[in-house]
C-alpha cells in the first residue's frame, strides 16, 4: 500500500525508533510500514497520522489507492 509515511517522518526529523517509540510498535514495524510491506492497522494508522499532523487518507494515499483499485 502505497504511503507518505517515511516523507512525513523525515519532514518532522525523527528516526524510525523514535516515531516506532511514540506509536508504541517496534522500529521493525514502522521500516515494514514505509516500504508499503505491511498494512497498518486502523488504530496504528490514525496514531501514525496524529502524529504527524495530517489525517489517515492523505497519509496512505487512500483515495489514489481507491481510484486505482476500480479501474
């Protein structure tokens, strides 16, 4: 699943621990996360959001993700 996970991360300069460590997951989880190898968990996904300030669509790039499913 595609993701703005590792960009939104890198703008709030934080390492993968340390965003791992505020979400309560391991560092294992956010690296799977960012190369879109694991889906999230609804919870997992709207902590990882409210931490970066945005919301959970534009996050995972879920309305793209929508679009492309349907055609």
């Amino acid at each position: 699943m595609p993701n703005l996970v590792k960009q939104y991360r890198k703008e709030k300069k934080m390492t993968q621990r340390e965003v791992a460590e505020k979400v309560r997951v391991t560092e294992r989880t956010i690296i799977s996360v960012e190369k879109g190898k694991y889906k999230p968990s609804i919870v997992l996904a709207y902590k990882l959001a409210k931490l970066f300030g945005t919301d959970i669509e534009t996050l995972f790039c879920l309305e793209e993700f929508v679009e492309n499913e349907e055609e």
